[in-house]
C-alpha cells in the first residue's frame, strides 16, 4: 500500500518539477511585457497632462478673466483631488485588480482633461477688448474711439452685440469652475497609476529586473513633458475661436497681454490619449503567472498563513486592528520626535514650495519679464528644463552609488548643492527688465516726468478733453518709444481704418513729449523691449540651465536623506508622510499664496462685462521679479 501511495505521488512531484511549458512561458513574459509597455504609456500621459495645465495657466487666466491667486487654485485642485483618495487606492488597490483600477485611473483621468476643455463650447467668443464685439456671421468688428471732444454721448451707450454678449457672459462668469472640476478629477485619476503600477510590476518582474525596469520606466516618462510643452506650444500660436471668426479681423498677435490660444485642444488631445492609453489594462489578468519554482516556494507559506488564517477567531481580528492602530501612531509618534526628520522635512517644505511656485509661473514669468509670447515660453522651457533635470538625476543617483556616502556625506553633499544653487538663483535679480514706459502708469500721459505710483494719474492737457475711458486696454506704441493704454488716450484724431498694422494719426500726447518729427503717429500693440533685455533674456537662460541642473543633482540624494534619517521598518512611513505633507502644504497652498503675491504686482486690470476686476494687462517688471517686495 505504501509503493501504491509512493507510485501515485511520484508522478505529481514529477509534474512539480517539470519546467514550464513553452505556451505558459511566453503567456507569462508576454502579459508581462505588455503590462510594461501600457505602463509606459500611462506614465506618459499623466506627465503630458500634468505639463499642458502648467503651461496654460496663462491662457486659462486671460479666457476667463481670473486673477493669479484663483489660477493657483484651479492648479492646486489637482493635489486635492489625488489627496482625497491616494490612502484608499494605495490600500484598498493592492487587493483587487490593480491593471483595471490603473485603466480606470486612466479614463477618469482622460475625462478630467476633457471637462476641462467644456467650457469653450458653450461660452461665448472670446472678447479681447471691451469696445469690441466680432461677429462671425458679419466678419467686421467695431472701431477703435479716438480722441474726440463730443464722444461722451458715444461713451454711455453699448451696441447691441455688447449688450447680448454682457448677457451671455452672465451665466458664463462661473465656467472656470469646469476647469478646476476637470483638473480635480485629473488628481483623482492619476492616484492609482504610480503605486499600484510600480507594486504590480515589482511583484511579477524577474528577480534583481525591478530596478532596470523602473529606470526604464521613469526615463520614458519625460516623452510625456515633451510631448505637453510641444502641443502647448503649437497651439498656443492659434487663435482661440479660430474656424467660427474671421482671423483677419483679429487686431491682437500672439505676444499681446490680452491673446488666448486654442487651450482647449491641448486638453481634448490629452484627454484623448488618456483614454486610449486606459484599454490595455482592461484585458491583463489580476496576477501573472509565476516562474515554477517562486510557486514551489511560495505554496507551503501560503498554505501555513491559510491555516493560520481559518484558526483565528473574530476576537482575534479586533484586537489585531487595535494593535495595528496603537502601532501606527506610535511609529508616527517615532517619526514625527526625530529631530533630524522634523528639521529635514521643514526644510524640504520650504525648497518645494519654492519650486512648485516656479514651475507653475514660469510660463507667466518669461511672458511677462522678456516680452515672450506663451508659445515661445513653452519651447524654452522644453529646451531648458527637461535636458537639465533628466543628466542631473542620473548624474545625482551615479556620485552616490560611485562614492557610497554615508549619512553625513549625503547630508555634506545636499547642502553644497543647495548652497551652489541658492547663488544661482540670486543672479536671477540682476536680470530683471526695467518697467516699460506707460503712459498713465509709469509716466504723466504727456510723457514728460515719471509717476510715483500708477494709481489714478491724472490726464493732461493733451488728452484732458478727449473724454476717453481711462478702463480701456488697447495699447499703442507711439514713435517716440511710449506705450498708450490706448489711442484716445494717446490723443489721436484720426485713424488708418481696418488696414493692418492699423495707425492713429495727430496724437497730441505724442507732440507733446517734444518728439521732432513729422510722423506723430502710433502703431496697434505695445511697444517692444530694448536690446539690453534681450540680453538678459539670454543670461537668464544659462542660469537657469545651471541651476535646474544643479537641483536635479540632488534629487536622489533628497529621498536617500529622508530614508537613512529614521530606523529602517519606519522607512515608507516616513517617505509617506513627508510626500503627503508637501503636497498638502506645497503642491495645494503654494500655488495661492505665490500667485497673490504675483496680484499686487499689476499695473492695470481688466474689466469685465459686470464692471470687476478681471485678468492683469500689465506687470511692474521689477516687482513681478521679487514678489515679496510689493507694497
């Protein structure tokens, strides 16, 4: 009886031992491989997507007449929206079917960017001035007021079209709120991909393959920013409402303060892509198959916990959720009485904050400090930015393997580097442009003596009798190099009609700066910056490219810090909380309080059509430089 059990055995254990089949093999590296690939793709998405809402914030503030500090909130939902369910996912994700919770990541995430596209569909064209409403089906705008002495009358009353799109614009003034539901549903979407896709691929990957594949996965991951920035910036060279109005009746180019580009078809192509990259997933299984021998291994402590599993009593489970609990906030406690943690985490809050704010207002920062229009800002940061941060992450990583530094020499290190790049940032206040020269902002309107402040200058004799709308923004450049905030204000009499460029003829506050020449004119648009900017403009590009990279050189070592800072077992605890403090108090609050900062550099605001303050036409150039600073 016993050689019968033996023979009986002896061919399971055969079947045990046998290697894999040939069709289960390449069932299993071929799921995985494909998982990989999907991965790749999703990663590239999330970071396509995250990039176009950063290089639009500029756009978005102009469309729907928002200040800096409601920009920074829109910005900031995203972080509030991945916040709300990252501690969910990140649990409650590792026990069910993480490719189908990535792929439904990725829809909700698709969908997120195209509700943030919606409300160019159902709000009105776009107005980039006030005394103009366009009319599709007439091709034709209104005229541009010049100075005349018997225009008050003109002043008091609002063409029909004003008044349907003012209207219009009623239940339109709220749209924005699309815009940050959209970008919110983008954090909630993405919450799912990182952890629960690098867990799934760490699990089913071969042993000693996981590093190399993450490396592989991270260096794909900056097509998605390059791919983002090139599409904003192809897009940001085309008119908002182009295909419904007629572009030849477009006065404003892409470098004036008041152009919006087609926004929304950054985020109808990234929403796009985000649902097409969310398919795979559906059809992965919920595990791979192991290699035979990791099953072997496996099976007997599996079958163990089973067993340990069905023996313990209901009674048991409640007092393992209490100790779970008491150990949890006693590892807190650990973490959270570390001086060395404590102090690092502060520091890393305050050097994240900073960066986070950088990141989001650059865009805004190139256009409003060197005159760039937003799809030349998105082609020098592409160019700046992503080279830089890509060589100083691995370079980063390669001096810490290569020297294999301790604690404090990862420590010594980071603070060299924080120092190097303190200084470079420093340069950056040598590079500001000086204000350009606004009549009515910076100067009398008579161009003859600078302004102490830009609130209420009075008119002057050459425009004192014009009754001109001192709300208005259509700017001119007069040739004598000063900026009007519009022609009637320039004192003009008469104009070149719809001819392009469009001029204004015999403006009085032209002749009187003492300009000697025949040709007292001004042209359509503001006036353009001297060349010592451009050469700043230049050196600022060097800096920043040594700056960006000396940053990234301490990107490894920044998370290196935080793991040798505290006792091994408390290691995800502490990356944990440090990742969900700075992107509580950094990622969501920075973004507010540096763009109200930004606010009380304007100049000149906008109107609106209910008579608010709308978006900034015009920033003090110095003050925008170093926010702090402004009164």
């Amino acid at each position: 009886m016993y050689s019968s059990t033996m023979d009986a055995d002896q061919p399971l254990n055969e079947a045990a031992k046998a290697p894999p089949s040939r069709t289960e093999k390449g069932r299993c590296c071929g799921g995985f491989k494909t998982f990989l690939v999907a991965l790749s793709f999703s990663f590239i998405a999330k970071a396509m997507s995250g990039t176009i809402m950063k290089s639009s914030i500029t756009q978005i503030e102009r469309r729907f007449d928002l200040s800096s500090s409601v920009v920074g909130i829109i910005d900031g939902s995203f972080e509030i929206g991945n916040l709300l369910v990252i501690l969910f996912v990140s649990y409650f994700g590792s026990k069910l079917h993480r490719p189908r919770i990535i792929g439904i990541g990725c829809l909700i995430m698709g969908i997120g960017s195209i509700i943030c596209a919606l409300p160019h569909f159902f709000m009105g064209y776009y107005r980039y001035s006030k005394d103009i409403y366009i009319n599709p089906s007439e091709n034709s705008t209104s005229g541009l007021l010049t100075c005349f002495t018997n225009q008050s009358v003109l002043l008091n009353k609002t063409s029909p079209g004003i008044e349907r799109k003012g209207l219009e614009k009623e239940s339109e003034s709220y749209a924005w709120l699309l815009v940050l539901m959209g970008n919110m549903l983008r954090g909630i979407g993405e919450s799912p991909i990182q952890p629960l896709g690098i867990s799934y691929l760490d699990d089913f990957s071969k042993k000693g393959d996981s590093s190399l594949h993450l490396g592989s996965l991270f260096a794909i991951t900056m097509i998605g920013p390059i791919l983002g920035l090139t599409l904003g910036s192809l897009f940001a060279r085309m008119y908002v409402d182009f295909g419904y109005v007629d572009l030849s009746s477009i006065r404003i180019t892409p470098k004036d303060s008041r152009w919006v580009g087609a926004w929304w078809l950054s985020f109808l192509s990234a929403g796009l892509f985000c649902i097409i990259t969310s398919i795979p997933f559906f059809f992965l299984p919920k595990n791979l198959d192991k290699p035979q021998k990791e099953r072997k291994g496996s099976a007997p402590l599996l079958k163990i916990n089973e067993e340990k599993s069905q023996m313990t009593s209901p009674v048991d489970h409640r007092k393992n959720v209490t100790e779970n609990l008491t150990g949890f906030f006693q590892s807190l406690k650990s973490i959270l009485t570390n001086p060395l943690y404590v102090l690092y985490l502060l520091l890393s809050l305050v050097q994240a904050s900073t960066h986070i704010a950088i990141v989001t207002y650059i865009f805004k920062y190139l256009e409003v400090q060197y005159d760039k229009s937003a799809s030349e800002s998105n082609l020098v940061i592409g160019a700046i930015t992503l080279p830089c941060l890509a060589s100083g992450m691995f370079i980063g990583g390669y001096i810490i393997k290569k020297f294999k530094f301790t604690l404090l020499g990862i420590a010594k290190f980071l603070f060299c580097l924080n120092i190097l790049t303190f200084i470079l940032y420093l340069l950056n206040f040598a590079l500001f442009c000086e204000n350009q020269s606004v009549a009515g902002l910076t100067l009398t309107y008579d161009g003859n003596n600078p302004v102490a402040s830009h609130i209420n200058v009075p008119l002057s004799d050459c425009n004192l009798n014009c009754n001109c709308d001192e709300n208005q923004w259509e700017p001119v450049c007069g040739s004598n190099g000063i900026t009007y905030m519009s022609p009637c204000l320039a004192g003009c009499k008469s104009s070149s009609g719809n001819k392009k460029p469009m001029e204004f003829y015999n403006c009085s506050c032209v002749e009187a700066t003492g300009f000697q020449n025949k040709n007292i004119s001004v042209k359509l648009g503001v006036c353009p910056r001297d060349d010592q900017c451009t050469r700043k403009f230049y050196i600022y590009n060097v800096v920043q490219i040594l700056s960006f990279f000396t940053s990234s050189l301490g990107a490894a070592s920044s998370i290196m810090l935080v793991f040798k800072n505290v006792q091994p077992e408390l290691k995800s605890l502490a990356v944990g909380f440090h990742t969900l403090t700075i992107r509580t108090l950094g990622g969501i609050l920075a973004p507010i309080y540096f763009g109200a900062l930004i606010d009380r550099t304007c100049m000149k605001w906008s109107i609106n059509s209910h008579g608010k303050q709308g978006s900034c036409r015009i920033y003090n150039s110095k003050l925008y430089g170093r926010p702090v600073s402004a009164p």
